[in-house]
C-alpha cells in the first residue's frame, strides 16, 4: 500500500502533464516550460496538438524580440514541451493540471483514467472554476492527491493562481502546488471548494447583473461597457468580458455558483441561454454582445445596434453660465470642470464664507494642475476668474444651467429644487448629482420636472471622465440632449440611463462588494487574499476592501440599502458584518478604521 500523501515530503514537480490544449492549457503548458519544467501535452485533437506547438514557437519568438527571453532559453524551454494525443503519456509526470471543457462526465473520465495510469503520489489538479473539486475527488482512487488549480486567462500574463483544496486535500499536495505556483512567478491563493471559487465567485455574479441590465433594455451594451471602464477603472466593460470569456462558459459557471448558493443574483441571466442556444457565445463564434470581425477575433464591428457617431437627439438649449450649490469635494470639483471649460459659474453655498473657502479649494487644485505642467499658470487665473462665489441662491436668476452637489438627503434636495424652481429662469435646466436618490422625486418638488435631470459625477470630478445622465419619464427630449452636448464640452463621456436606484455604476458595483463582504463574513477567505483576486485575477484597480474603505463604509452601507429597497432581492440585504461595523464607528479610512487600521493623519 502507497504511504500516505501527506506524510510523504514531496519530490519537487519537476516533470508535468497538461491534458487539453485550448487557449488555457497551453497558456500553462508556456508558463511551465519556460519556468524549466518537463511539460506533456496531451489533447485527443491532433490539430489541438499542432497548434498549441504553433502557439508556443510564436508567443516565446515574441519574447525573444522584446528581449523578454534569449533565444538560447527559447530553444530550451520550447525542447521541454513534447505533445502526444494519448493519456498514457502522462505516466510520467509528478503532476497533472487537467483543463477539458466544464462538464463532470469529460473531467470524471479523465480521473479515472489517470487512476490506472499515473503513480499513487502523482498530485492529480483540475482546472475547472465551476465544478466541485470535492465531487471530482471522491470519484479518484486517491481522493487525497485531488485539488483545484485554476490559472486565469491569459496564462503567462496573469499572477493569479487559485489552489482549491477539498476535505479531501493531503495538506503535502497543497504545499506542494503552491510551492510551484511561487516558482512559476505566480501569486497563490488558498481557497475552499466552492462554485467560482474567491475571484470568478465575484465576478461572474457582477457579469449577471450586468447582462440582466442590458437584457432589461436599462441601457445599451457601449454605455454599461463605458460606464464601469470609466466610472470603477476596469480593464473592460462586463458585456465584452462577457465575449472574451465565452458567453456559453458563463452560463455554465452561473449555472454551478446557482446550484450551490441558490442567489438569486447568481442564475443565469435569461440572454446568456439565448445567446448561447442560438451559437453566439462571443469573439470565439464571431457574435456575442457585440459583433466580431471574424470568430476569433477581438476587432468589433458595427452592427444592428452599434449608435451612430454624432446622431443629434434634439435640438439643444444654450448654456453660457452655470450655478452650482454646495460647498463640499464634489461641489468644488464640478465647478472647477466647468470653469475650465469656459462657463461662467456661480458657486453658492449656505454662507459666503463656506462659498469662499470652497473657491480656494478650486484654487489649490489648479495650482497643483499648473505645478504638473497640465495648464500655465494664465490659463488658471482666467480658470478661477470665472468662478462667482455666494451666500445665496438668489444669485442662480440668470444661470442657464442649475445643478446641486448637497448632502444626500432626499428632504434637502428636494428643499434646494423648490428654491430653484422660484430663483432660476424659466427655460434653466435644474440638474441633481446624487448617486441614488430618485431624480423625478427632485423633479416633482417643482412646477417644471420636464427641465430635471440627473448628472451623476464621479469623485474626484476633475479627474473622472465619466457622468451618468440620469432622465426621469418627465425629462424633456431638449434637455436630454442638452445635458449630452455639455458634457462633451467639459470633456466627460456621458452614459445614459433611467431613474432607478443605483444607476449603471453603483447597482452593479455595490452587489459585488456586499458578496465579497459575504466572503469574509462566511471564512471563506480572507480580506487579503479576496483584495489579492481581484486586483490580480479581475485586472481590478482596487480589490473590494480596499475600495470600501475608501468609499466609506456608511456610504457604502446607505446605498446597499436603497438599492435593497428599490429592487427587493434577498440577495441584495446588505451583509451583517458590513452593519455591525457602521455601528461601531468603523466607517474606512476617514475614521482610522473599516475593514482595515489606518494611521491617523
């Protein structure tokens, strides 16, 4: 009988098997030879096979041209890569990292058939991120050599790796893989058996809203896409990572996350089973979301439903001079994009005083664009000069263009637009900032909601490129088009959508980090190490955590709740943990503590 597994000190992996050869398989099968390791690659597809050889000679002569490699470790690493079409030929290998499509049938009849052909202290790896490892294990002859490692797409470019253990696990298995996942240049995560595991756990529930949205017809593919590129700093928007990853692969990875969890969040937006169904399953068939060149390849193509550039809405309204209300962040940095832009602004506040204090803010910021050489030091004086500050909203009589960026109160809002509705000029445009508060609700505490719209800013508003442009069902066609135009002249890109909580930015941001507090919730991993995914997985410029800190917990925790309201999902409750530390006092960085310690400034 084979001495147990984990009390055996294992050899290092030296000599591994990769069994498929698509995309990812040979991503790894690269990552594993040019680190110096013996690679076998195995795929039923003799053509498979072929390419993969083609794939790898291509993608190392690339590194050697940009001085990444020699061609003397060229030559070695693509000599450790040998394919063969027969599993027999991973008899060898200390380790095996399966990656054959995402069904239990195919990955079960590969273990199985392993189980008689490889040695009993052979670590036997699936690569699935949607399937049980435990349920794969217990159908292996050596439940204990069994884990889950699941590289991300691209291979040789991304850092994470998620090492998936089962009860099952032999801890010397998971030292051993995570060992080699460090040598390879890797990051290593150790992470529970779980459907989607920390990172596609996330993501893949955030993707399903986002194709619900656009399926809801809330807004178009571009401006989702648009929005949380801009609005959160992601790589690509969630419809064309959608098309990346395969539309059909997600529904089955929804599908998996579903059965576990059974969040409603987590079943397949009905649009993925269409597309899928009907073979458009994204880049790789040519037509997703989007239209694809030719299948296979990333260049999109106009279609059906691409808009066209420069349509006019309608005729606009003239907009030479802007009041702005509030004396806050937001406030100042609004008026700031306006006055370089050359609008005239009054900026009003409760007193002068604040108005004031708010104009120099505006001041410093400028100075600090002339500092980094962004704008000379005459073109900020006439920046500042153009900015009127005031006690009083009396002084918004003539502005063409009239928006608040006060508290986010519902009451106070709605005070402010009554001032409005008696102070501005008949034919202004009255405009709220907030976030997640209803826009008609503002609308309505005027005689003219047909001139209330929404403009969402994003913080810091000199910096962020993004507005949502919110219309209510009352919002004239004129003043839609109007608020558009504008926003091209301060040079943000506006993204239309309806009045309902949330938007397109915070209704698809703000379930996602709930989930990932869930996580942290639940001990299924660790702030860390969910930051760590999602920052080296999901390209993400700030894991969960740190974002939330940032944002601050309350605020974090008041938009959960309106949009827990608004759309009445259990999914959707904001989690517990995220409560109990509101109620501590624990709001993030500004009070020293949220999920992490800060030091006091």
């Amino acid at each position: 009988m084979a001495t147990p597994l984990s009390d055996t000190p294992l050899s290092p992996l030296k000599t591994v098997a990769v069994i498929g050869l698509g995309t990812m398989g040979t991503g790894i099968a690269e990552v594993l030879a040019r680190a110096g390791r013996d690679v076998i690659g195995i795929d039923i597809s003799e053509a498979a096979t072929t390419q993969a050889v083609a794939t790898l000679e291509a993608s190392t002569a690339r590194a050697v041209r940009r001085e990444h490699m020699s061609e003397q470790e060229r030559t070695d690493a693509l000599a450790r890569f040998r394919t063969f079409t027969d599993l027999a030929a991973a008899a060898e290998a200390d380790l095996v990292i399966e990656v054959t499509p995402e069904s239990y049938d195919i990955k079960q009849q590969v273990f199985r058939a392993l189980d008689t052909i490889v040695r009993p202290e052979t670590i036997l790896a699936t690569g699935t991120n949607a399937l049980s490892v435990t349920r794969l294990a217990a159908d292996s002859a050596h439940p204990e050599r069994v884990l889950g490692l699941h590289f991300f797409n691209p291979a040789p470019a991304m850092k994470l790796v998620e090492v998936v253990s089962s009860v099952l696990t032999a801890p010397g298995a998971v030292t051993a893989v995570t060992d080699l996942a460090i040598e390879l240049g890797k990051e290593p995560v150790a992470v529970g058996d779980r459907p989607g595991f920390v990172a596609d756990g996330l993501l893949f529930g955030y993707l399903n809203q986002a194709a619900a949205m656009y399926e809801a017809k809330y807004a178009s593919r571009e401006d989702i896409d648009a929005a949380m590129k801009l609005g959160c700093g992601l790589p690509m928007g969630p419809l064309a990572l959608l098309d990346l990853i395969g539309v059909d692969t997600a529904r089955t990875v929804l599908e998996a996350m579903y059965s576990a969890s059974h969040d409603r969040l987590h079943a397949p937006a009905p649009i993925l089973k269409q597309l899928s169904e009907a073979g458009l399953t994204g880049r790789k068939s040519g037509r997703g979301f989007y239209s694809y060149e030719a299948p296979g390849s990333d260049s999109v193509v106009r279609d059906a439903l691409t808009p066209l550039d420069g349509a006019v809405l309608a005729a606009g309204r003239t907009i030479r001079s802007v009041g702005v209300a509030g004396s806050g962040t937001m406030a100042s940095g609004i008026a700031e994009v306006f006055a370089k832009a050359g609008y005239e602004v009054v900026l009003a506040a409760r007193t002068e005083e604040k108005a004031q204090t708010a104009k120099a803010r505006i001041g410093k910021s400028l100075s600090r664009s002339v500092d980094k050489g962004r704008m000379t030091a005459e073109a900020a004086a006439r920046t500042l000069e153009l900015i009127t500050p005031t006690g009083s909203y009396d002084d918004f009589a003539e502005v063409d263009l009239a928006l608040e960026a006060v508290a986010e109160d519902l009451e106070i809002k709605q005070q402010l637009f009554a001032t409005f509705d008696k102070v501005c000029k008949p034919g202004a445009i009255l405009a709220t900032t907030t976030s997640s508060l209803p826009v008609v609700a503002c609308a309505r505490a005027t005689s003219r909601p047909q001139d209330v719209i929404g403009m969402h800013f994003f913080n810091p508003a000199p910096a962020m490129k993004l507005v949502e442009v919110v219309r209510t069902v009352l919002t004239a066609d004129d003043v839609h088009a109007t608020v558009r135009e504008v926003c091209a002249k301060i040079r943000k890109h506006p993204v239309d959508c309806g009045d309902r909580a949330g938007f397109i930015v915070n209704a698809l941001l703000f379930p996602y980090l709930n989930n990932a507090i869930k996580m942290v919730q639940e001990h299924y991993a660790s702030l860390d190490d969910i930051d760590a995914a999602m920052k080296l997985g999901g390209g993400y410029p700030m894991g969960p955590f740190e974002l939330l800190d940032v944002v601050g917990l309350d605020v974090s925790l008041a938009i959960e709740k309106v949009l827990h309201r608004e759309f009445r999902d259990p999914g959707l409750a904001p989690a517990p943990l995220l409560e109990h530390l509101v109620a501590a006092g624990c709001l993030g960085r500004k009070t020293g503590r949220g999920f992490r310690e800060y030091a006091r400034r």
